[in-house]
C-alpha cells in the first residue's frame, strides 16, 4: 500500500524532542530509514507557553548576556493576565 507523505519541515529542536517522545513511547516503527517521523495518528496540542504567545504576541527577544531590563519585560510579558 502507497500513501502520499506532506513534508513539514520543523525546527531541529522540535525534531529532536517528537523523535524522542516516540523512542520513549515505543513508537520507533514511526521513524522511517531517512529519519522522517510518521505522525499518523498522533496529535499535536500548544504547550501553555505557546498559548500565552499565541494570546499576547511573541516574547522580548532572547539576548545572550539578558539585562535586567529584558528579564523585567519578559516577566511582565509572561505573567500577563489570561481572562
């Protein structure tokens, strides 16, 4: 049996995590012989974070060395209220 693949192209950090999850599951029939993983079946769902960035907008930038005054503005963005 033949099936038609939609490649989504993900960022390498999301990759590494889902390919995780799937190892830990059991799940290592999901990763085909090129590395690309299956997700028939599985579903995705935000993490609270990425509500809140989806609600509020995207976060200061992150910064290498943050300065005082981007952890005050990321606590401000991060603790906004959620009605």
């Amino acid at each position: 049996m033949t099936y038609t693949v939609a490649m989504m192209p993900v960022p390498p950090t999301v990759y590494r995590d889902i390919k995780k999850r799937l190892e830990d599951a059991g799940y290592q029939h999901a990763i085909d012989q090129h590395g690309h993983l299956d997700m028939t079946h599985i579903a995705l769902e935000p993490a609270p974070a990425l509500e809140r960035e989806h609600r509020f907008g995207a976060p200061p930038e992150p910064m290498m060395n943050p300065s005082a005054d981007w952890c005050d503005r990321y606590a401000a963005w991060y603790f906004q209220e959620q009605d």
